[in-house]
C-alpha cells in the first residue's frame, strides 16, 4: 500500500512539471503571435493563437488567464486576415474569417469586434459581386448583391449593380426595381442613366418589332430619364410609320433642337417639311425644306418641294 502511494505522488508530481511546462510553452507561442501580429503578418498571430489557447486550455486553471486573452484576440486577429483576404481577392476566405469572428466575439461577449466584422460582410458581398458582373455571370452576381442588400438595405452601389445583373440575367421588371431603389439611395445619377439605356434599347427592339406605340412609350421613357437625341429620334420614327403625323412632327422636331448639328439633321428636317405640307401647313412645310438646302442628299428635293410651294 505504501508502494501506491509513493507512486501516485510520484505521478502528481510529474503531472504538475508537465502542466508548468505546457504553460511556458503556451505563453512562449502566444509571444511569438503577438510578435507577429505587431508586424503585420496576420495568418502566423491568428496559427499561433490558435495553439496557445489550445495548450493554455489543457493546463485548466493556471490557463485561464491566457485562454481569455487568446479569446479576444483571435476575433480582431479574424478580422485582420479577413481585410488582407479582401484586398488579394479572396472573398470566400475572407467570409469564412467573418463569420467565425462573429460567432467568437458575440461568444466571447465582445460586440464591438462583432460589429465591425459584421460590418465587413457586405463589403465582401459588394466585392464578389463586381467580380462576378465584370465575368458576365449574372445569375451568380444578382445572388451576391442580393445578400449584401439584405445585410445593408441603404446601399445605393448595391442595388445599382444589383440591376445590373439582373438586368443581364433578363430579368426587366426586378432590374427596374432595384435601379429605383439605387436612385432612392443617392445613386439617382448613375440609376437614371441604366434606366435611360434600358428604355433606349427596349424602344429601339419594338421600332424593329413595328411596335409603334410601345416604341414611342419606350422611347419617351427613355428620355425622361436621360436626355438623348436618338429616343427622340426613334419616338418620331415610330409616330411616323403609324401614320401619327403631328406626333411625329413634335419628336422629329425636339430631335433636331436637341442635335442641330446631327449627320441627318437635313433629311430629318426634309421629313418633317414634308409632313407639315400633307397637314396643309405651307409656311412650316418651307420652313422645314429650307433647312434641308444645305443637305448633300436631300438638298435637291428640298428645293423642288420649295419651288413647288411658291
């Protein structure tokens, strides 16, 4: 009996030498990653705090000390790594640094830490998506500004370029919608401008289409947005070929005050004299001829219409 106890002290013994020594070696280690934190090299202080508070754990309560320190550290180590993830491109790295340091920090009670990682969440979010745009993968772009827009409501960035994508995912009707929403989140400018284009581009396929009316409806839509010489154009293309001449009068006539100095500017103001001679209109008919003397191609039929008006 006296053998066993001999040797159980023997073996407490060396369990508390053991235990000692894995604290020297856990403060060694957390050393060495502050060190390398102090320099920068985040992925090295975020390793070795790992290990320390793996080796301050296993010594029980002569750890606790270093295993709280390495608990609050490791989430702003987190968020370290996570920046330089963002800066070198890798987003989904840098995600999974995120959101481990949020279920840390809330765990650990530090909701400062947890704020600001959360905070960089849609940021990486923004940074996928411009990715994924920029590869014309729209499906996979409106997924990820979808979630930043989820996790930031109010960015204006967000949902342009979320219309952006879904607009090349043709999806019209959502794309409007998040262009509105840009427009309402101080992105009115560059929202009106995409919004503009899509109405051009839609106005121009129903021109080609003989859909008249929507081409018109388009067209003008398109100009309220942006003002732009060519739906003004187009609305007085569609007018004209549906027989709407006074329509066509108007846009074809706000089209060349907005580019007088257009390559068809004489053959426009040729069309539009014309017009005005069928509504019986003389005076706006040699208006609208004389301005169409100059025109190397129409020119000469602008004068044979004016001499036939005297």
């Amino acid at each position: 009996m006296k053998k066993v106890l001999v040797s159980l002290a023997a073996l407490f013994s060396a369990v508390t030498v053991i235990s000692a020594q894995n604290m020297v070696d856990a403060t060694e280690t957390a050393k060495l990653a502050n060190e390398a934190l102090v320099s920068g090299n985040y992925e090295a202080a975020l390793t070795g705090f790992r290990q320390a508070l793996k080796m301050a754990e296993a010594c029980g309560e002569k750890g606790a000390e270093l295993v709280a320190v390495c608990q609050g550290v490791i989430p702003k180590t987190l968020n370290s790594v996570a920046i330089q993830n963002l800066q070198n491109n890798n987003v989904e790295a840098a995600l999974a640094n995120l959101n481990e340091a949020v279920a840390l920090a809330k765990a650990n009670g530090d909701e400062e830490t947890a704020s600001k990682a959360s905070s960089l969440i849609p940021q990486a979010y923004m940074k996928k998506g411009l990715a994924l745009l920029n590869a014309r993968n729209f499906d996979a772009a409106t997924d990820a500004y979808a979630r930043a827009l989820e996790l930031d409501p109010d960015n204006g960035v967000a949902a342009l370029r979320y219309g952006m994508a879904l607009e090349g995912a043709e999806r019209s009707a959502e794309a409007l919608k998040a262009y509105a929403l840009a427009a309402e989140n101080g992105q009115q400018k560059n929202a009106y401008a995409q919004m503009g284009k899509f109405f051009l581009k839609r106005s121009l396929e129903n021109l080609k289409a003989k859909n008249f009316a929507d081409a018109v409806e388009d067209a003008v839509t398109s100009n309220g947005y942006v003002a732009n010489p060519q739906a003004l154009q187009i609305a007085g293309q569609a007018s004209h070929l549906s027989g709407k001449s006074a329509e066509a009068i108007k846009y074809f006539e706000q089209y060349l005050e907005a580019a007088p100095g257009a390559e068809n500017a004489g053959q426009v103001a040729y069309t539009v004299g014309a017009l005005y001679q069928q509504l019986k209109n003389t005076e706006k008919a040699k208006e609208f001829f004389s301005k169409a003397l100059s025109d190397s191609k129409f020119g000469a039929d602008a004068r044979k219409a004016l001499d036939a008006l005297k």
